[in-house]
C-alpha cells in the first residue's frame, strides 16, 4: 500500500531529528509546495527552527530550489539553512525564517514599511550587484521572449474568456506583437546587463530577521523559479504588488533608494523598463488569477482581483504601453471589476 504524502513527510522527519515529532501545517499558496512547522511531541514548546517542506515532482523543482537556495548563500544573502533533502519524494528539511515574520504579518502589526522596504532593497542591491554576469548563475534559464510572452498571454487564455471576450486569431497575434516590439529594448539590455532574478519578490516570501548587517535583515523565500534577467523585474514585484497598497509617494521614495543603494544608471531607460516589466508582471498575474479560481478552485484570489486590476489599468497608462492600451480597448477587453 502507497503511503500518504503526510505520513512519508513525517517518516522523512524523523529519520532526521530523531525522537518523536508532529508537523503543523502552514497556510498554503498558489503552488503545490507544501510547508509544515517541525515540533516535538507531546510538549507545548515551540521549537521554531525547522520547516519541512512537501515539493512534489513533477509540479516543483526541489532541485532547483537546492540550487538557488545554495547560489544566494554563496552571494550573502538571507535564505533558510538545507538541513536534509529526499529528491525522489521531493522533502526538505529547513531552516525557519520566522514564518510569523512575513512582511505580511509585520505590516499588519503596525511595522514600519519604509525601513522593511528599504531592507528588502538593500538585498537587491546585493543581489544585483554580485549576479550581474556572474558565470556562477549560468546554471539559470534566461528571461527570454518566449518565456515572457507564455506569461502575458494568459490575459487571453484566461482573463479574456472569463470577460466573455472571444478573440480572433488576428487579435491575439497582434496583441503578441505589440509586446514583442515593446519588449525587445528590454531584452536586448539584458544580453549585456543580466541579473538573478528571483520572480516572486513580494511581501508574503520576504521575511524580517534579526540581523547586524543590512542585507542580511531580509529572508527570502520562494526562489526556485529564479532566472536570468532585468533588474527592475524584482524591484516592481515589490513596489506594485497585489497584497499591499502602496501609495505613489512611497513607491517614488523606494525607487529613489534604490538608485541611489545601486549606483549610476540610467533613469530614464531604467523607469522605462519598470514600466513595461510592471504591466508585463500584471498581464500575467490577472490570467494567473482567473486560472487559480477557474481550473484550480482556489477562490481566495479572487479577493485581489480588483487591486490586479487597478494596477494593471494604471500601469497601461503609462506612456510606453500606449499600443497596449489601445489593444484593450480596441477589442472590448474590459479591465473594471
């Protein structure tokens, strides 16, 4: 008889902390990882420092996760210590951040979100600074057009028929047209000044840590997908993400600070890749949503829709995605709630 994933979990454990020990499932997310706080039995003691972690194949990459997780030590930032690993079962045994610690779970208890943000920018700059062409990442897949174009088209695979919009075959290709030819300044840039980027930048995989140096002072978490790409993918993640409203003033002071934290660049150019990065990302996420609440059942996005939305409608606003917004509106594509 197979054995139950929670109970192989559990065996996995306690081959490797020895004694008896109960998990404690952790509040899930859009993916199939699964995360379980690591106690001892029959105490009320919470021992706080190990995760285990349920990354099934096909549907995760725990080598992957591996991989990332060692390249970001190696570069000084704060990611969860690798205590053990099963690859064929896909477990993990893992530091734990302080899954209370989220900056999710900070901002709702009154913490200062200047000083986090800014924490967590002083762990891009790390990070931009130290992968910027480094051969050590070349294990990791470019942000190329195909990859960023699977991502934008889920407006019309799923966002599109959720609005009863049908689209033409000319449509859809036009659309898919229009964002090769405002994206292919950003990819050019990238041959030359590539970076990890890490893709899901946002406050529910960031964590606050204790900690003396600046870039150590923000975990991260949920990097596995990392690619190779644009510097301003991670930063707009932040600054523009569905959980959290940021008014306007705070974004241009974060966006100051990392200027200012990474040193000369171009800003013009830079505020321009932010832009179309920014409604690329929430193309993306809007198609990701409907299909988390359509395919998958999980009708808890469906209370971000309307930030999504309004962030997508003030990111074509923007002057370089003109041809975008005339695409919306040309075909019906209605972006209210």
């Amino acid at each position: 008889m197979k054995q139950a994933p929670v109970e192989a979990l559990e065996g996995f454990v306690a081959r490797h902390c020895g004694g008896r020990r109960v998990l404690h499932a952790l509040r899930g997310d859009a993916s199939h990882r699964r995360y379980f706080r690591v106690e001892a039995k029959n105490t009320n003691k919470d021992k706080g420092a190990m995760l285990a972690m349920s990354a099934p194949f096909p549907q995760e990459d725990l080598v992957a996760f591996l991989r990332v997780a060692a390249y970001l030590r190696g570069l000084g930032l704060r990611v969860p210590t690798i205590y053990a690993y099963d690859i064929a079962q896909g477990f993990a045994l893992i530091e734990d951040l302080g899954s209370n610690r989220t900056y999710t779970r900070c901002f709702a208890d009154g913490a200062e979100r200047q000083k986090l943000y800014e924490q967590a920018i002083d762990s891009l700059v790390r990070l931009h600074h130290r992968s910027r062409g480094d051969s050590n990442a070349l294990f990791l897949p470019f942000y190329d057009s195909a990859t960023l174009e699977e991502e934008h088209r889920l407006v019309l695979d799923w966002y599109a028929p959720s609005c009863g919009v049908s689209l033409s075959e000319a449509s859809s290709a036009e659309y898919c047209q229009r964002w090769r030819t405002l994206l292919d300044d950003v990819l050019a840039t990238q041959k030359d000044d590539w970076v990890v980027v890490l893709r899901d930048y946002h406050v529910d995989n960031l964590i606050h840590c204790e900690a003396t140096a600046p870039q150590q002072a923000c975990g991260l978490l949920d990097f596995q997908d990392a690619r190779r790409g644009a510097r301003a993918y991670d930063l707009v993640s932040m600054l523009y993400d569905v959980r959290i409203n940021l008014e306007q003033k705070e974004r241009d002071h974060l966006l100051e600070y990392y200027s200012t934290c990474y040193g000369a660049t171009d800003r013009d150019d830079f505020a321009r890749t932010c832009a179309l990065l920014n409604a690329q990302r929430l193309c993306k996420i809007v198609g990701i949503f409907v299909r988390l609440q359509k395919r998958d059942g999980k009708k808890a996005y469906a209370t971000y829709m309307p930030q999504v939305l309004r962030l997508l409608r003030a990111a074509l606003d923007e002057e370089p995605l003109a041809p975008l917004r005339a695409w919306f509106a040309d075909n019906g594509l209605d972006l209210e709630t």
